[in-house]
C-alpha cells in the first residue's frame, strides 16, 4: 500500500477534506469510480471506516484505494480488516461505535 501512499494522499487533499477527513458521500464519488459492484463497495468502505464515524481520514481512505486495487486486481477481499491493515492511527481506537455509511 505504501508505493501508491502518495496518489492516494493527493485524490485526498483533491476532495477537500475538512478537519482532515472527507465525507461518505466524498468518498462515495471517488470510489464509485472504480465501477465495482455497490455491495463490494459498501464492504470497502465497512473495512476502511475503521473508527467508524461515517468519515475517512487519510489513512483510511487510502485503505479504500488499497482495497479496491485489490478487488480489480481480483483478489479476494477479507471478510473483516487483517492487523497488518489497519492503519497505525486506527489500532488504539477499534472498539468503535456503528455509524451511519453511505448508501452504495
């Protein structure tokens, strides 16, 4: 994932993050565009919002991008996220609360 950190870094900053995170529905727009199916979009972003606040920070968009590379690449997705996935911010804060994701 960290060849690709800095496309993925600019698609970011490009959706103009506010207070350092983007939107569902942002996110949405840009995902989208991988033309994935919307089931496996919405479990890309269940893996990625790994705080689960209904938004993406840097590091979790970035794990969107990662995962769906892996999707068109095909690969098969994990059923829930690995350790080695989850971005170092995110591995202190995964007993999260269920928020609101956007509707794929």
């Amino acid at each position: 994932m960290t060849k690709d950190r800095a496309k993925y870094d600019a698609i970011f900053e490009s959706l103009g993050p506010v207070k350092g995170k983007i939107s569902g529905s942002a996110a949405k727009k840009e995902m989208i565009k991988s033309k994935l199916p919307n089931p496996v979009l919405a479990k890309v972003w269940r893996l990625s919002d790994v705080d689960q606040d209904g938004a993406l920070d840097a590091d979790e968009f970035a794990l969107a991008m990662h995962l769906i590379n892996i999707k068109l690449e095909g690969y098969d997705m994990p059923e829930n996220l690995p350790d080695h996935l989850i971005p170092p911010s995110k591995k202190r804060m995964l007993n999260g609360i269920g928020a609101k994701q956007p509707s794929f």
